[in-house]
C-alpha cells in the first residue's frame, strides 16, 4: 500500500523559486520607475531593457516555482 506524502526536498526547490520570483516581482517594477524617472540619462534604455527582462523572469519563475510545488505534492514517487 503506498502512502500520498508531500516530497519536502521538491517541495523546497519550489519555495526557493517561488521567493526568487517574488523579489524579481519587486525588482522589476521598481527599476522601471527608476528608467521612466529618468529619461535624460545615457543609462535609460539598457536600465529599461533590463527592468523589462526582470519582469517577465518574474512570471517564468512564478509558473515553474507552483508546477514544481505542485509536482511535489500530487505526482507519485518510487519509493527508497
């Protein structure tokens, strides 16, 4: 009889992506704010370039951080 239990190590992986996005999420925002406040420096475009990037590294790490939490739980695992 196999037990349905929660793979901690899978489970971490995910939290780790999970926090990884939540700072892009902050980051990302914040230096296009910086990059639109600042339009006349030489830096504009590449710090805009770069908040953008952030931006959506946001999202990516969002989806594969809560497929990796749901894999944790929900998928069957050979057992040791």
């Amino acid at each position: 009889m196999e037990t349905k239990r929660t793979n901690k190590d899978i489970l971490i992986k995910g939290l780790k992506k999970m926090g990884l996005s939540l700072i892009c999420m902050f980051l990302g925002p914040t230096l296009i704010y910086v990059a639109f406040s600042n339009q006349e420096k030489p830096l504009y475009i590449p710090i805009l370039i770069l908040s953008i990037l952030i931006c959506v590294l946001a999202v990516y790490l969002a989806f594969i951080g809560l497929r990796t939490i749901m894999d944790s739980m929900f998928y069957k695992h050979s057992s040791k």
